[in-house]
C-alpha cells in the first residue's frame, strides 16, 4: 500500500527572505537616521511648549481681564502682565511687565529652548488685550514649524 499522506512542509522560500531582508534595508536606511537626530525631537517639543505657552496666554488675559505681554527672545519667551486697569491705548512696549505666575507655581513664567540649536525666529514682542486679541499678528518659526497668531481672534496654531 503506497504512502498517501504526504508531509506538508511549511516555511519561507529564499527569494521571500531576501524581498524581506531588502525591505527591511531600504526602510532601515531610511528611518534610522531620524532617531539619531535629536534636534528634530527637540524642535518638535519646544514648538509645542511655546505653542502652548500662547495658549495659556490668551486664555488669562481674557480670564483675568488683563493684558498678558508676550517677550520672546531667540531662545526663550516669558509672560508678564499689566496689574493696571485695561486701556485702548496699551501696547506690548507699554507693558509693566509685572511677574507672571506658571501653572507649576515658577515666577516668572518662562520657557527656555531645550539646546542652542532650537531657535526662534519672525517673531516681535506682543500682548494678548482683555478680550484676547493680539497687538499685532505673529508669524514665529521654531527649527523649521511655524506658529502663527491670528490677527482679529488670536487664535494660536
């Protein structure tokens, strides 16, 4: 009586190892360097910090009814405000720049960049008003993201 049950083999044929290994190389060669470059990460976080940071902004100068100033430098923006009575005729350069108090309790509330290769760029010292309108539209670059403030609602993207 002939042997009608056949083993069945499994695995994977040579050319499919090799398809996977090539594979596995294009996407290695690609992908890898990209871990290794930390200031692509920094960049990244620190654009969301100082976006972030615009927000909260915004958001207490209308809470407070107050002007909050907005000073940026090439490697750091910090919050004051103005403890006087809002007026129309306030600008960020009239600013008293009274210390600004962060969520986690630091005065005055400032950010700093991560290293000295994330910058900010295109930016210009502002103030949110008591209703949340900027003094003057921003454009701010931070390594390669940009940042923008709207002029009438100041909405911050």
């Amino acid at each position: 009586m002939p042997n009608s049950h056949k083993k069945s083999q499994r695995g994977f044929t040579l050319t499919e190892l090799i398809t996977v290994m090539v594979i596995v190389g294009i996407i290695s060669v690609a992908a890898i360097p990209k871990f290794f470059d930390r200031d692509v990460f920094d960049s990244r976080g620190y654009r969301d910090q100082v976006l972030s940071t615009l927000r909260f902004a915004q958001k207490l100068a209308i809470a407070q009814r107050r002007f909050v100033c907005v000073d940026i430098e090439p490697g750091s923006v910090t919050l004051t405000f103005d403890t006087t009575e809002p007026s129309t005729a306030h600008t960020a350069a009239t600013c008293p720049g009274d210390p600004l108090v962060s969520p986690a309790g630091v005065t005055p509330y400032t950010i700093s960049a991560p290293t000295a290769n994330v910058t900010l760029a295109g930016y210009t010292d502002f103030s949110f008003s008591a209703l949340g309108a900027p003094s003057a539209a921003q454009s701010i670059t931070v390594g390669g993201y940009t940042i923008t403030v709207e002029a009438e609602t100041g909405y911050v993207h």
